[in-house]
C-alpha cells in the first residue's frame, strides 16, 4: 500500500482542501453578518438606537437669514413661530434658549445676551406659535430669565452691525423641576449630563435706523 509522504510535497497535497475550507467558512461569516445586520446599541428600552435627528425650524425664519422686523424691538417685538422635529424616543422633557452671541458689538463682542429661556417642555409637542403668551405655552413648560431679568421673549434690538440669533433646542433624559425663574447660565448646569440631542437655528439681524 502507497504511504503518502510527508514532506514538501505531502503538504502541498494537502494545502488545497484546507485553503477551500477556509474560503467557505470565511464566505458564511460574511453570509451571517449581511443577514443579521450591524449590531446596534442597546437602549434602556430594550430597542435599537434610533437614529433620527432633531431638527427645529421656524416658518418665518430661513436658516443664516435675516429676522423679520416684527419679531424684534423694530416691530411687535412677538416670538416668532417655531416648530421642531425627532425628539428621541427616550427624552422627558425640551428645553429652549435663544441668545445672541455678537453684544454688544460683533466686530468685539463681550458676552452673549440671553432672549428667551423655556424648560420642561413636553417631549410630545412639536413646537410653539407666533406670539406665543405664558398661558398658551406647553403644559407643564417653565420659563427662565432673560438678560432684561424678567421671563418671556425679547426680540432682537442690536445696538450696532449685524448679530446672529441662535434658537437652540435640547431633548433631556430628565424633567428638571421649578428652578425658580433660572438664568441661561443656571439651566444649563441643571441640564449637565442630561441632554440626549440637542439641534439649532440661526437667523441673523441689523437694524436699519
């Protein structure tokens, strides 16, 4: 009986067969994977992570345009309309900051200069109207101080050139509670650690005097 050998030309014998095994196994590994899909992370419900994005738009305002005179101390000096998009499955609560940061002057701004500041807003609204009042907001929103020191909205005025507006949404894991009127600064340490997606719109304003 043949004894095959064991040298160079044994293994070369059998290099074929194991080359083909290995080309099959690698071909079902990626049989498996197109199958099954990328592993997605896990959220707290259980479900894959979703991927749609928040969005916040204003049907007044075209993104890097300017602000209509009425929703500035040029005219009514009304909130604009907003409405917003993808709030994650897992948020509690919205929160709402508008500020402008070019004061006073934009060729050498100081600071930022706070417009508007809302919080707890539900998770399932998708936005506010023109000229929004304090009682027609959202159940359950809380307001916060602006740099006029009083809640509410205050329109665009700047001083000189053209500032930018930036309407900044934030979808949190967490309702925040009374914070009793807080400032921009003191929300956004309450929001630490908590905000889940955040989206903006920028619009910008001179005044013409």
């Amino acid at each position: 009986m043949a004894v095959m050998g064991t040298g160079t030309h044994g293994a070369a014998a059998l290099r074929p067969p194991l080359r083909g095994a290995v080309v099959w196994a690698a071909a079902l590994i990626m049989a498996v994977t197109f199958a099954v899909g990328p592993i997605q992370a896990a959220e707290p419900n259980g479900k894959g992570a979703q991927h749609m994005s928040l969005t916040i738009t204003s049907s007044a305002i075209a993104p890097g345009e300017s602000i209509p005179p009425q929703f500035t101390c040029d005219g009514a000096d009304r909130s604009p309309p907003l409405g917003w998009s993808g709030v994650p499955a897992g948020a509690k609560s919205l929160a709402l900051i508008v500020d402008d940061p070019d004061a006073p002057d934009p060729a050498a701004p100081k600071m930022t200069w706070v417009h508007w500041v809302l919080y707890d807003l539900p998770p399932d609204s998708d936005g506010l109207p023109e000229a929004v009042s304090a009682q027609a907001l959202p159940p359950g929103t809380r307001q916060g101080s602006n740099n006029w020191k009083r809640t509410g909205y205050g329109g665009p005025c700047p001083p000189i050139g053209t500032h930018r507006y930036f309407f900044k949404l934030y979808a949190l894991d967490v309702q925040l509670g009374d914070l009793d009127s807080p400032s921009k600064a003191r929300l956004e340490q309450a929001m630490r650690g908590h905000v889940v997606a955040e989206a903006q719109l920028m619009g910008t304003y001179h005044r013409h005097r």
